[in-house]
C-alpha cells in the first residue's frame, strides 16, 4: 500500500485534495444558484455554538481512540499504520492547519451548497440524509469509517440550524476541532505514545518516536 512518508508530502495532498473542493464548491453554488458563504458569519455567539457543538465529538473521538472495540480498531489500526507515522512528522500548527482547512472545505461544500442545494427539491430532511449518504461515501475507508462520517455529517448539518438562524460557521468549528483531536488522540496513541516532553520538542513541534531529542527545523 502506497504510504505518505514525508511532513511536505501530506501538506501537498491535504492542500490538493481539500483545496481542490473550494473551486468545486463555488462551481456548484454558481450552476445552483447558492452563494457557500451565504450563511457563514463571524459572529461570538457563533464561535461559542460551534465550540459547544464539537464537544459530543471530541469526546466520541477520545472515547473511540481509548477503547477501541470491534470494527472500530480495524479503523484505528488501518490510521496507524497510513497516517500516524507521517502525522507525528508534523509540527503542531499543521495539525490545525490542516483541520481547519479540511473543515472549512468540506462544510462549505457540503453544508454551504450541496445541502442547500438539496433543499430546494426535497424536503430538509431527506436533503440532510442524501447529502450526508454522499459524504459517507466520499470518507469510505472502511464501511464503518463511512458510516460513522455519514453519522457525524447528520450531526453537523443538524448543528447547520440548531439555533434556528443558519449558520455554517459552527459546523465548520465542529468539524475542524474534531479533526484536531483525532490527529492529537491518532499522534498519542496507546500505540505508542503519551503527549510527555519526550515527543513533544521546546518549540512545540511533535517529535517523531524514532528521534531522540529535538528536530531541526529544516
């Protein structure tokens, strides 16, 4: 199996993969009709709900990574065998780099336009539940991998309205804190590793298990 192996291959791939859905999305907004950025404000009580709404999340994410059961650590095993060596390469701000990134690109498209989109054929729910089933599909590592992002993709375009004004904000911050602790629970596995001051070097760079001491920053 084809492996990412360095910090600037993954950089790469996530900004050419994510990246990519921000050229499609505004695409599919334009033949829609749907502006993404329609309902994206940067208001507090919006960065609040959206912290709050990432909670459940995180909290699954930790709870999944701590005990893995079942078809569950088929995932985890499949992660750390593909991402978790290249993961821990990263410095920590790559980490927020690239879940912020992936949560703003997937909620734009899929909660800014393709949901939106759906709505004006069908009714909210079932554009809830079509948009989401293709969001599973677009996350298929495993069948359970891909039913556990449709589940979450309910969860997030739920949050979309679950203050009765629509915001895409708050599913973006969910979506991205949540990314952000599974990259952090994925780094610290039982696998091997607690965040001690082993693996984690004096400038906050998370060190590879296989360095002793502090990498240079090249």
């Amino acid at each position: 199996m084809w492996k990412l192996e360095t910090r600037e291959q993954l950089l790469k791939i996530v900004f050419l993969v994510e990246g990519g859905l921000i050229p499609l999305t505004f695409g599919m907004g334009f033949v829609g009709g749907i502006s993404p950025l329609e309902h994206l404000q940067f208001r507090a009580s919006d960065f609040f709900w959206g912290f709050i709404a990432a909670l459940p999340l995180c909290v699954g994410v930790v709870l999944m990574s701590l005990f893995p059961i079942g078809p569950v650590r088929l995932i985890q095993d499949f992660l750390n065998e593909t991402f978790r060596p290249v993961l821990k390469l990263c410095h920590w701000y790559d980490l927020i780099v690239i879940a912020v990134f992936a949560g703003l690109a997937e909620e734009l498209l899929f909660r800014g336009v393709l949901q939106p989109w759906l709505e004006k054929g069908i009714p909210p729910f079932w554009a809830l539940l079509v948009s989401n089933l293709i969001f599973g599909l677009c996350h298929f590592v495993t069948a359970t991998y891909g039913f556990l992002a449709m589940a979450v993709g309910m969860y997030l375009g739920w949050s979309l309205d679950m203050m009765g004004e629509r915001s895409l904000l708050i599913p973006i911050l969910a979506h991205a804190l949540n990314d952000y602790i599974a990259f952090l629970m994925l780094v610290w596995s039982d696998k091997g590793d607690s965040p001690d001051a082993e693996e984690i070097g004096p400038n906050g760079d998370i060190i590879p298990e296989e360095e002793n001491g502090v990498r240079d920053d090249q």
